[in-house]
C-alpha cells in the first residue's frame, strides 16, 4: 500500500541497496587508512624502542666496564697491604726459628724486637707472638697485652687446627684500642712441622680510609670497601652519618655475598645516599674484603635519556604530521561520499517522481484533496471501486461516500489520529454508487509543506470484498463442520469452557450430552458415504429445530453429535431431570429421520449425559464423563441414554491401570505357567494343560478372565501366547529327557487372534527349531470361533502345522459354532467336552443327552474325547459309563505350580 507523508524526511527508495553499499565503502576506506596511520606510528614506536633499548644496554655494560676497572685497581691496592702485613709476619717467624719461642727469659729481648720491627712499619698497628696455647709471650706493646689468651679466638683455632698456614680476620672491635682492627696470623712451627704458636700482627683500616679518599672519583661515582659482615671500612666520598665498621642494611649486597661469587653486578638504591647506582663487588682474593665500585644511574644515562627526549618528540611529531594527513584524507574522503550521496539522491527524486505517477495508476485507489477536504483528484482504480467517475467528485467530501455503519465516535478518533500522528490505516465499510455497502482497506496521511502547514490529505484504497469473503470462508472451515454445518469439536470446546466459567458465576446447573447414532457403520456399507452424509445432515436438521438458540448443537466427528445445555436449573436434581427429558426429545427427533430413505431403515442414537455440577472440573474430564455414559448406553443394547455414574470412571480408570501393568509384565516376569493335569479312568496323569497366570506384585494372581481380554484387545495377545507356547516346549523337551514325565503331553490355549496372525506359522516354526520339543507331545487347543470368519484359511493353517506333527484339540467343543461339515474337513485329534455340560451332569438330561451326542460324534470321527470341568465322582463315573476315558478339573486337581505339578506326579510314581 502506498502513502504519502510530508513528515517523512524520504520515501522507501531513498536508501536504496547501492547508496548503503556507498556508506560501507567509505567506512572501510576511513577505517583503513587510520589502520595504516596506528600501524605506521606502533612499527616508528617499536623501532625507536629498540634503538633506545639497545643503546641502554651499550651505557649501562660501558659503565659497567668502568666500575670493574677501577674495582680491579682497589683490589690489587687492597692485596699489596696484606701482603705487606704478611712480610712483618714472616720475619716474626724467622726471628722465632733464630731464637726459638721465648720464655721467661728471652721475652723481655723478644719483645724489644718486635717493637724495633713495628716502629718501620706503618701499616701494622701491633705484633706478636702467641704459643701453643694461645697465651701472650711477646708483644710488640708488651705491658698491655702480656700473658692475654686468645685460645679461643677464631684465628687462632684456625691455624692451630692447620687448615690454613695464613689468615686474616674481618673487622674486630679492640676495647684496649678502642677502635677497629683487622687480624692477620702465621702459622709457626718447629723443624719438625710441630706447632709451636702463631705470630700475629693488628692492622688497622685507617690505612684502607686514607687511601681511599685519596683516589680520584667521578660525578655520581662512589667506591667502598666492606667486610664480609657489610660493616663498612672506607668510603670515597665519605657520609659523615656513617663511620668505619658500622654495619650496613644492603639486604641485596648481603644476598650477593651468601652466594660467594668472587665479583657481581647489579642495579639498586644505595643504602648511603640513597640513589640509585650501578654496583660494580669485587671480592679480595681470598681477604675478608670487599671493593664495592658504583656509579649514580642518573650519570650513567644522562646522555641516553637526551636521546630518548629527541626521539620522543621526534615520534610525537611524525604522529601529528600523520594525524593532520590522515585527517585531510578523511575530510575528502567524507566530501566525496556527500557528494556522491546528493547525486543518488537527485536521481532517488527522480525515480519516486516516476513512481508516484505510476503508483497514482496502480491497484490501488488514490484519492487527494486539499486541507478543507475537498477532492482533487481521484485515480482511475478509485472510480472503479466506487462506481463514480472523476468528475462526479472532484470538488466534493469524501463523506459522500460514508455507509451508514460507523458512528460518530469513530470518525473523531479516526481524524484524531491524522491530527497527532499524521495517518491512519484501518478497515472500513463505504458506500457504491450502486448503493450496495463494501469493505475496504483505508489509508488516511496528512501531507506538510516545508513549513510544517497541512496541505493536503491522499487516502489509499483497497477494496478487500474477496479478502472477507475468504476469511469468512476460512473462519467456516475453522470453527464449523462441512457436512452438517454445526459448530465443530474446536469451537464447541470454546464455548463448554465458557458455559464452565459462567455457571460457575451463575450456580446453575447445565448438562453435556453426547450423541452416537447407532449402527451408522451399517449406512455407510450398504447405501454408501453420500447416504450416510444425507443421515448426518438430517440428524442435524431435526435436532437443531428442538433446541434452543441458545444451547449449542456440535459434530464432533464421524456419527458423534454433542449438545451444551447452559443453566438448566440451580438444583441438580431438577437440572438432571431437565437433561432427561431433553434426551427423549431429541432420540425421537433422530428417529424421525429414518423418513429420509425409501427402505426400510430404523435410525436410532444412543445418547450419555454428564451434568455440569462441578466447576472445578475440567473440560476434557467433562468430555470424558460423557463418552463414557456413550459406551454404557451402547453396553446396554443402544437406542437409550445413560447418565454418567462415577463407578463407570473408575472402572475405566481400574482398567487402564491394568492394562499400564500387563505392558511391563513381561519386562518384570510377572508371566508364570500353571499346569492343570488331565487322568485317564485310572486317576493316572497323562498330560496337563498350561495354563497363563500373571503374578501382580500389589493384586496377586490375577484372573486370567480379567487380562486375556486385554491383552486381545492391545494385540498384546501374540507375543505373550509365543512366550507362553515357548515355555512349554521347552518345558516338554526337560521332560523328554526324564523317564517318570516322558510320556506326558501338554495342551496350550491359541487365541483366534494368534490364530489369525500373518507369520503365526512361521513363529510357531521359529520355536519349534529353537526347542527341539517333541510335536507328538505338544497339543494346540482351539476354540470353535476361529472357524466362523475365515474356515477355509483355519483349516489351511492346521494342516500345516498337522503336517509339523503338531496335534490339536478343539476346546468348549458345543457352546459355540459347532457346524459338522467343518467338525469333519478340520485335521484335529480331540473334542474337549465344555465343563458348561460336565457341570449338571448327571442331573440334567438334556445337558446329558448332549455330551452323550459328543462322546458318541467323537468316536465315529475316530478323535480323543476329553471332559473338563468334572468336580465330583458321580460326574466321572457318568463319563465312564459312557465312553469318555480322559478327565481334567477340580474332582483331580486345580491348576497349579510347575514345582507342585512334578511333585504330584513324583509322588504317585512312589
């Protein structure tokens, strides 16, 4: 549909497919181009990096070099004074091998000379001699350290022990000297390699200070000496908070330490000044000393982070430049696509121009007029819609063409809505020229200048007769049914949830009646479908005229009718009896349609009825109840009704729980196999009967009279009459192999629907090969019902398995079909006498006369005759007297237990 609106900024061919692939192009040429620009400036930023990087490496390893050098210096410094403390040591130990150790009285000269030694020689502050036993016995200050013991020192313990023949200490606080001093000792021994005490000489770090503030150091450059302990020894330049021998808190230096390199490098805050510097700890030779070389990190890469600075504007400035380009490039880019975009939108204008004309000579009818509303201009498929040419209208109101079926109120909510929203679109009856009323589809756009002022109105116009009648089509299809025209299942469940609901509101009773017409199969079959949708829609005809307009008449599908009667009565009973009454009519009504046909044919309908007295019901559960009314009525011979009793319910309800049950019965062995024997006149047991028990886990042993109609009834039947077949055979083949049961034989029970089964014989095959049973033992037992539909194929289907070796015995032999001229052409082997007979024996003489017949039919035709039901002696030994040899029933045995059967017989062979 097209309209026309000024508000509207472009029509629906303003974007077309091209313009929006312009716009895509432009994004992915302005999102390519910055790509390229952060690409270019990441890869600037990555190369700037790496020379930067690169170059740090090169300032940091240069500086590096540097501190190594001059740590080496120091080193060699540092080993040259210990070694000159080591030559006072050794000419002690010459001065004792020439005199030998002193005593008390060579210690006074001893001590002279050790005094002479120490006056020329700066760097060692004292010497002396200890003996074996770590005692004093000369001193180069021989008042103050005369007679003192240092057995217990680590230096003296060491070069006692011999580990070393040389050895210095680190720092020691002296209380005499009141400062601190290193310790270095000799070893002294005799000719003989004995230990005689060790020669010791106290060198103070005076001499490491004054050589170490004397070196020349750069800017940010620093060089340090510490003992193993970190208690500093000398500094250049000095930190007057720190003197010689104080401890440092350097938790990296002490790490690097433990490691027991001999030299490492690292970065970190110096614990002096705290700057970073670059730390060059080189350790002396063997000496508990060690030269720490640093260097500030700010004069290290004073120079690189200048070029860092060059090459940071540098970047910054290439950046903008790209910046400034990409954004010109944009900028034309952008002036390019608006350039391009107001070309298509020329052309956009001119196309709708030519779709709008064309559009004006659509399907569709066009109608412009000017703000007043007078018509301007109309189209040819308006003129043709409403009947009247341009002429007659231009100039004219549109109201010229109102039907008459709309009121005021909707042609002030329909201008309303042109006003504040600018269009409406809705349905809407008008006026033919003709006079004759017709559905249309309108739609009303208000039309803007530039200025936002009403010009004009254009309305669109669909005529929608067809859709209508179409829908109305549709909406028949849906909620009513085609033969009959009454509402079906879908719209009668709408309106019995609705009855629901407003009984409920009212307290009135309605009803539900369900209506079955009975024997319509038989209409269908022998005058044909059309005869019978004549039926359906007479039926409908006649009831629909005795009912109210307000009840509500349904085809529910098939021969099923349903009637909804709403609020019969408050009282239940009265309602009941409405709902009766009701029935009779309308069974009459339905028997008054047997007018329809010329022959002689009586309609009748069974009809259940289910009150509406309980709002809580559901509507399915209400459908149910009377369906189940439906199946009563029919059970009681049709052509009456029945009202819904809870006792039906809950029988159906008994029964669909037992047939759930007997579907997992085989899954569960539930199945068992009782045996029934069958005497000769001795009371001897020739063979049994098996007989199917379902053994229920809540119910127990469950009546077969209760599930073998069940189980035909689900086709259930076939597999559990194979299950129970196959059991017995291979029941027969354990017997075979035991001498007291082999002669037994075993009659089973087939169903006609076994009976009737398609590969019946091949399954019967099936297990016959899976058992290897002996056939000569095996009797198959069949009833007389089998012969009434299909004789020939029974009797083909018998020879068959006759011709296996399979044995059977006709069972109720005289309660059924009974016809003598199939009795003859069956290949069966017994007659089993129905215990119907046995039971009034000998007391009713026609029930008398008849087994008499049997026994007497049966010999002629040469077959085993066998009597069940016998319950007491007299009937046994009215069988006896009169031919009948073979007994099976109660007077013997009841069914019983495989494990009780085997026993029983056991027994009697005792």
């Amino acid at each position: 549909m097209l309209t026309v609106d000024a508000n509207t900024e472009s029509s629906p061919y303003v974007a077309p497919a091209d313009e929006a692939e312009g716009r895509a192009a432009f994004r992915r040429q302005r999102r390519q181009v910055i790509g390229i620009y952060l690409t270019a400036l990441l890869l600037l930023l990555m190369l700037f990096g790496g020379l930067l990087l690169q170059q740090y490496r090169d300032e940091v390893a240069a500086a590096e070099g540097r501190n190594a050098a001059k740590a080496s210096v120091v080193v060699e410094w540092a080993k040259s004074v210990f070694s000159l403390s080591g030559q006072a040591l050794m000419g002690v130990a010459e001065l004792v091998d020439a005199q030998g150790m002193p005593n008390a009285e060579s210690q006074a000269s001893m001590s002279a000379a050790l005094r002479e030694r120490n006056r020329y020689m700066a760097l060692v502050d004292e010497l002396g001699v200890l003996d074996r036993d770590g005692i004093v016995v000369a001193s180069s200050d021989q008042a103050h350290y005369a007679g003192s013991d240092f057995a217990d020192s680590e230096l003296f313990t060491r070069l006692r022990s011999g580990e070393v023949e040389e050895a210095v200490t680190p720092l020691y606080w002296s209380e005499s000297g009141q400062a601190y001093f290193f310790g270095h000792g000799r070893r002294l021994i005799d000719a003989k390699g004995r230990f005689l005490g060790v020669a010791i000489a106290r060198v103070s770090p005076r001499v490491f200070t004054e050589t170490v503030l004397s070196m020349q150091i750069g800017q940010g450059e620093s060089i340090a000496l510490v003992d193993p302990a970190i208690r500093l020894i000398a500094r250049n330049p000095q930190v007057e908070e720190y003197a010689p021998g104080q401890r440092l808190v350097a938790p990296m230096t002490q790490a690097a330490l433990a490691q027991g390199e001999n030299h490492w490098s690292h970065i970190f805050w110096s614990p002096l000044d705290q700057r970073k510097r670059l730390f060059w700890l080189e350790r002396v030779d063997s000496y508990p000393l060690w030269v720490v070389v640093g260097v500030d990190m700010a004069e290290v890469l004073a120079g690189w982070r200048q070029r860092l600075s060059i090459f940071a504007c540098l970047w910054c400035l290439i950046g903008l430049l790209g910046a400034w380009g990409v954004r010109h490039y944009v900028r034309r880019l952008t002036l390019a696509q608006q350039l391009e975009k107001r070309l298509r939108e020329r052309e956009q204008a001119r196309a709708e121009l030519s779709v709008i004309a064309a559009a004006f000579q659509a399907n569709l009818g066009i109608l412009i007029t000017d703000a007043r509303g007078r018509i301007l201009r109309a189209n040819a498929m308006f003129t043709r819609i409403t009947g009247y040419s341009e002429a007659e209208i231009v100039g004219r109101h549109p109201r010229m063409f109102s039907s008459g079926q709309h009121d005021a109120l909707f042609y002030r909510e329909l201008w309303r809505s042109v006003r504040e929203q600018g269009h409406w679109e809705g349905e809407i009856w008008n006026r033919h020229k003709h006079g004759e009323l017709l559905p249309q589809w309108l739609a009303i756009s208000a039309v803007r200048d530039t200025q936002g002022v009403l010009s004009h109105f254009v309305a669109t116009v669909m005529d929608i007769s067809e859709r209508k009648a179409a829908e109305e089509e549709i909406h028949q299809l849906a909620f009513f049914d085609s033969v009959t025209g009454l509402a079906n299942r879908r719209l009668f469940m709408d309106r019995l949830s609705a009855a629901l609901k407003q009984g409920a509101r009212h307290q009135r009773f309605g009803a539900l009646l369900f209506i079955d017409i009975d024997h319509f199969k038989q209409v269908n079959d022998t005058l044909g479908h059309h005869a019978g949708d004549r039926l359906l829609a007479g039926v409908a005809g006649s009831l629909t005229r005795r009912l109210r307009e307000s009840d509500t008449l349904a085809r529910l599908g098939g021969d099923e009718f349903a009637v909804l009667i709403e609020a019969l009565d408050d009282d239940p009973a009265r309602a009941a009896e409405l709902a009766e009454r009701i029935a009779h009519k309308l069974m009459a009504a339905i028997s008054e349609t047997s007018a329809l046909f010329d022959q002689s044919l009586s309609i009748s309908a069974s009809v259940g009825i289910a009150l509406l007295d309980d709002p809580y019901v559901s509507v399915d559960e209400y459908l149910q109840r009377a369906d189940m009314a439906v199946f009563q009525a029919k059970a009681q011979g049709r052509d009456r009704f029945c009202f819904f009793d809870p006792e039906m319910q809950e029988a159906l309800l008994a029964s669909i729980r037992l047939e759930r049950d007997m579907r997992q019965a085989a899954t569960l062995d539930q199945w068992q196999l009782y045996y029934q024997p069958q005497v000769d006149e001795q009371g001897v047991i020739t063979g049994a009967e098996a007989l199917l028990r379902w053994a229920h886990p809540e119910r127990g042993v469950v009546s077969p009279a209760e599930f073998i109609p069940l189980l035909e009834s689900t086709q259930l039947i076939n597999d559990v009459g194979a299950w129970a077949l196959e059991r017995a055979c291979e029941q027969l083949v354990v017997w075979a192999s035991q001498p007291q049961f082999a002669a037994l034989t075993v009659s089973v029970n087939i169903s006609p629907m076994q009976f009737r089964e398609r590969h019946f014989v091949a399954r019967l095959e099936e297990i016959f090969t899976r058992t290897q049973v002996p056939l000569s033992r095996l009797k198959l037992e069949i009833t007389e019902t089998l012969l009434v539909d299909a004789p020939e194929q029974a009797r083909a289907t018998m020879s068959l398995l006759q011709a296996l070796g399979v044995r059977f015995s006709l069972d109720d032999f005289g309660t059924g079909y009974s016809s003598l001229a199939y009795l003859a052409q069956l290949p069966l082997d017994q007659l089993k006498i129905d215990q119907t007979f046995v039971k009034q024996l000998p007391d009713s003489r026609a029930n008398a006369a008849i087994v008499e017949s049997i026994i007497v039919l049966a010999q002629s035709l040469e077959l085993e005759v066998i009597a069940e039901g016998v319950e007491n002696v007299e009937q046994r030994a009215w069988l006896l007297a009169h031919g009948c040899r073979l007994y099976q029933g109660y007077y013997f045995a009841r069914p019983m237990a495989l494990e009780a059967f085997e026993a029983r017989i056991m027994r009697r062979a005792l």
